[in-house]
C-alpha cells in the first residue's frame, strides 16, 4: 500500500521528520499568509490582487493632502525653503498647457507635501513651462508657483528656434513632437 495506514501518521508525525515536515509546513503557511496580507499591491508579485490594488482610498486622500499643501503655500506670507546650492536630487518637471485640469498643480503639491525643511533643502525643483507661449499656461508666473519651486522657466533658445517651436505647435492636426524632441 502506497499511503501510509492510519495509525502510522501518529507514529510519522511523531518523529523526527514528521516534526520537520510539520514544522515547515507551518512556516510555509505563516510565511505566504504574510505575503498575500502585505503584497497584494505589489504587480510584480504572485501576490498582487487586482481587484483591490486599483482602489482609490489612497490617492484620494495623497491628492487631498496635495491640495492641502498648495492651499497652505498660496496663502503663507513668510519664507519659504528653498532647494541649495549642492542638491542631493535634481527633478525637473515639464508642463504645457493642457484642455481641462492641470496636472501640475497636483503633482508638486504631492512631491512638496511631507518633506521637512532638510528634506526640501536636498531637493532642487525645476518647472519647464514647454510651450512656446508660456504665458497662455494658467499657473505660469503665479506666486505659489514662485514659492515652491527653485526655478521656473522656458526655453532658452534663439527667437529662429523659438518661431520654428511656434510653427510646430500651430500645426495642430500634426504636432511635430520628434523633431521638438530633438531641440
């Protein structure tokens, strides 16, 4: 008989492979239980559970604090830290005026939102205004824009570059994104 009779599982589990057997098996199941309970929001993993995974409890509440910060910085008066002049990390954003809502707002509110004031010294912030018209953005030049970034700014290229940029982005049935890439 292949399987072992029923009351020599007493006796197997009461040695010591038995026990091992036990014991892994046991770990195993504490183990994967830890992993589905923690994981389940990593894609990478066997863990990941779809249906749950793309809930939006926690970028409502990021996007919450995000607004909370920008709402803060528009009506704070006094100074505001500023990224130095030897920066651990350099991010540069590009923005360019979008139909309907302006991500731009959102997404500094969100990378600004938590950093203490040495957090914020470590960071130099960037804002490229990327169309040839910056000023038809709707936060370009706006003073809580000024506060939380270190610069703000367009292209700084030859008024021939700058018409050809103009040319591209009037062409609106063919925006020519290649070739402005490679300015």
């Amino acid at each position: 008989m292949l399987l072992p009779d029923t009351m020599q599982l007493p006796k197997f589990l009461s040695s010591s492979a038995g026990r091992t057997l036990f014991i892994s098996l046991t770990f195993w199941l504490l183990l994967f239980t830890y992993c589905r309970i923690h994981f389940w929001r990593d894609i990478h993993t066997s863990f990941f559970q779809s249906k749950i995974a793309y809930d939006f409890k926690y970028t409502l509440i990021r996007h919450q604090q995000a607004q909370d910060h920008l709402r803060n910085l528009k009506t704070q008066s006094s100074h505001v830290t500023k990224g130095s002049l030897h920066p651990d990390i350099c991010v540069a954003v590009v923005t360019v005026k979008r139909q309907g809502e302006q991500y731009i707002d959102a997404a500094l509110g969100s990378l600004l939102q938590g950093l203490n004031a040495y957090e914020r010294k470590q960071l130099q912030l960037m804002v490229l205004f990327a169309d040839p018209d910056p000023t038809i953005h709707p936060s370009w030049n706006l003073p809580w824009l000024e506060k939380a970034a270190d610069w703000t700014g367009t292209y700084n290229v030859s008024d021939e570059v700058h018409s050809q940029l103009r040319e591209w982005m009037e062409q609106s049935s063919q925006r020519s994104f290649f070739e402005k890439e490679a300015l």
